[in-house]
C-alpha cells in the first residue's frame, strides 16, 4: 500500500536555474523509478532562511507530495544527505487531514489562477 507523504528541501542559493532544475529531477525521478507517483508539486524559489546554514542566509524551496511504499523513505532522504547541493529538508507522513488541507489548498490556488 502506498501512504502519502509531503517533502520540502533547500537548495544551496549558489545553483544556477538549470543545476537548481536538475536537483529537482533528480529527487523526481528518484519517486517515480520506485513505483511512486506525484501527486503535486511547487518551486517556491529563492527565500530567505530562518537562520543561516552553512553561512547561506537564502535556499531554493521546493515542495513535492507523492506517494510511495514506507520504505521509500529511508531511501530518499539517504540521497538528500548525500547530494551536496541540498542544504535541508523535510519529510512527512501525511494523515487524511493533512491529504484534505492540500487539495483545498490546491484547489484555492487554481481558482485564483483561473480569475
């Protein structure tokens, strides 16, 4: 059975737009190569940290929900801590509220889109 988790990560803010995009791929394809499957995903861009990592006060955000086996995890957050480019990260296991919060939200942002 697949549960559905949330994962944010940080990367390092001295990436360029294409090193930034292929980090991004990389924990992608990571998902779909073990039988997950995206449900939603946001880049929120360059922001600015809640303290310093690394003596970087900024990151580039990325949001990605997915479902995938419970052992996936362990899997997934080994590769975080090995790439070099990602500064932090975040994952959860998201329960039917949660799941519910973020469709709505979803669904929020869409109709606002569509206005």
């Amino acid at each position: 059975m697949l549960n559905q988790y949330e994962t944010v990560f940080i990367l390092t803010p001295v990436l360029s737009d294409t090193q930034m995009k292929e980090a991004v791929e990389k924990f992608r394809k990571l998902i779909l190569d073990e039988g997950g499957e995206i449900v939603n995903e946001e880049n929120w861009g360059l922001r600015k940290l809640a303290y310093p990592i690394q003596k970087k006060s900024t990151g580039f955000y990325t949001l990605m929900e997915f479902k995938a086996k419970p052992e996936f995890i362990e899997n997934l957050e080994v590769q975080y801590r090995r790439d070099e480019r990602v500064i932090r990260f975040l994952t959860f296991k998201m329960d039917k509220y949660a799941i519910q919060y973020s469709e709505k939200r979803r669904n929020n942002k869409k109709e606002e889109k569509e206005k």
